[in-house]
C-alpha cells in the first residue's frame, strides 16, 4: 500500500455507538436526457441516516468535498471523526486528503474492487434507485436534485 493511502479502519464493522464518529460515502451515477448526473452521499453509521450529499453533472473531488462540507455544517463533528469510501480517485486524491486532514478528518478505505468493504453505502443507493431512480426517467438534474432533496 502506498504510505500516503490511509487504512481501513472500519474493517466492516457498520456501527457506531454514538452519532458523528464514523461516517461512510459513495458516489453513484444516474441517466438523464441530459447526460449523467453523479450523486455523492455522506451517512452516519450510527444511525444510518444520509447527513451530507451533492449532486453534479460531474464526479470531480469538489462533489464528495461538498457532500462532506455539507455533513460537517450540519453534524458538527468532533475531531478524528472516521470518514469510510471506497479508493475512488476523488476519496484518494491529493485535494480529499488535504480537506480531511484541514477538517481533523481520519480518512479510512475499503480494499480494490470490494463492494462489501463499503456496505452501507451500496446499500443505500440500491435502495434510492429502487424507489426513486428506476420509478421515471429523469430530464435534467434540476429535477431530479428536487426529487432527490424530496
């Protein structure tokens, strides 16, 4: 593993024993007629409720960094809260790692390839898409922001 990789320090163990100190993300992609639209989500592993998320019409590190901005406005979390993703090139890129390091964030990573090391959040977005994503087609990302918020 490269030195400037973090750990995984979930080890797939999803709970927390109190709110705000251990969070998960992901990021997925849904169809528009417009092209794609890229949702990042932040959920806190205590009590499993999304706390943080943007949604784009691109998936550069600004998305998960306004995701996790959002999280952090609305949780105030304490220092050395754990922050989970999977080793996407946003979660593991240069800028990520400056913000959490600049947020007393300790960033932690699932292995290559493993879905499962990142449970929680797959499991939410295959619920969104479920219930809400294939329910219609989605014409622009003003309306599926909306719905989505909704």
């Amino acid at each position: 593993m490269d030195c400037d990789e973090p750990p995984d320090l979930i080890g797939r163990d999803f709970t927390a024993e109190r709110p705000n100190q251990k969070w998960c993300s992901d990021i997925t992609y849904i169809k528009t007629w417009n092209g794609w639209a890229y949702l990042a989500i932040v959920i806190d592993l205590h009590s499993r409720a999304v706390v943080g998320w943007a949604l784009a019409d691109h998936m550069r590190t600004d998305l998960v960094i306004e995701a996790l901005t959002l999280a952090i406005a609305r949780r105030r979390p304490p220092a050395g809260i754990i922050f989970h993703s999977d080793r996407g090139s946003q979660f593991t890129s240069a800028e990520f790692a400056t913000y959490c390091k600049d947020h007393h964030i300790r960033r932690s990573v699932g292995r290559t390839g493993d879905c499962f090391d990142n449970a929680v959040a797959e499991s939410f977005f295959a619920t969104y898409k479920k219930e809400l994503i294939h329910t219609r087609p989605w014409v622009n990302l003003s309306t599926l922001r909306k719905e989505t918020f909704t």
